[in-house]
C-alpha cells in the first residue's frame, strides 16, 4: 500500500477549526508541475481513504497522510428468481343469513333480511305482509292468498311477515 506525504501550507485562523476533520480520499493520480519556481501538485481522487491532518503552529504547514484505498471490486451478475404462478381459485358465494328462507316473523331490512323479490311457499287464505318505514307508516302491505311475491324495497325498515304465508324464499334483487 503506498503512502502519501502532502504538504499544504495554510494559514490559522477563526475559521478553520482548532480540531481538523478526518476526512477521506482515494488518490488515483498524481501530477507534479513546476511553474515558475512553483511547484503544483494536482491529485486525482475518485473515492474517499483515511487522511489524519495534523496542526502545526502558525506559519508552518499542515501535515496531511493519505493511505489510498484497494479497488472497488466490480459488481458480479446474480439472476433474479423468476416466481411461479400459483393457481387461484375462483371466489366463492359466501352465504349470507339475509338470502335465508324466512319464517313469519318481524325483520329489519339489510339487517335480518334482504331487499328484493321474495315468494310465499304455501296456498291458502289469510296471508299478511306489511312493509314499514322507521316511523311504523306502511309502505306496502297485503291481506289474501298466500303463495305469491313481496317486492322489499331498500329504502323499506322493517317487514312483517303473517302466520299464514308459510316461509318465503329470495327470487332476485330488484
């Protein structure tokens, strides 16, 4: 490893710190040029090393050491690994307790059942359905044979379901 020995003459004041910085430097080149009983010394540096600067007193130059640092290795191929694909499986109908058969009984809408086309699974007489706001005032209701559809609006709150319209199945969405 070659050692380099710079002599830099400066001059102490207030702005340069009373503690130099470790500072680092990769020499690559060297040119050494004298120009009218000056000597100029030009350094190519490409990288940082390790360079200790030591204060002298006033007048007197700095001493500065630089240890050049090996080469960089250059940067070797490595192939990305290609993933394979892993098969999916198609989404599935996960059931939901609105699209249930209903017995009679009261149901809050998009909570207990789903709005939509429902039909009565019995004949007979008797049946009775209403549809409600939040408020209790009817929007749809009916009294008399039971085996056809109720249309439960979204916007509906709750519906009552008679004894005598045996269970409803769901038909569709509106």
């Amino acid at each position: 490893m070659k050692r380099l020995l710079l002599l830099i003459p400066l001059c102490l004041s207030a702005c340069i710190p009373a503690k130099p910085p470790i500072v680092q430097l990769n020499v690559t080149q060297i040119a050494v040029t004298q120009v009218n009983r000056i000597v100029i010394t030009q350094i190519a540096v490409t990288a940082f090393t390790q360079i200790v600067a030591t204060p002298q007193p006033s007048q007197t130059p700095w001493i500065i050491t630089a240890t050049p640092l090996p080469p960089t290795p250059t940067p070797q191929f490595s192939p990305t690994p290609t993933l394979s694909p892993m098969p999916t499986t198609p989404p599935t109908d996960i059931p939901s307790p609105l699209y249930d058969i209903h017995s009679p009984g009261f149901y809050l809408v998009n909570i207990d059942i789903a709005p939509g086309v429902w039909r009565s699974t019995v004949s007979g007489d008797g049946c009775y359905w209403a549809i409600t706001t939040a408020k209790g005032d009817i929007i749809n209701n009916h009294f008399g044979m039971a085996g056809g559809t109720i249309n439960i609006p979204s916007t509906a709150f709750q519906v009552e379901l008679g004894p005598e319209c045996g269970d409803w199945i769901f038909l569709s969405t509106q």
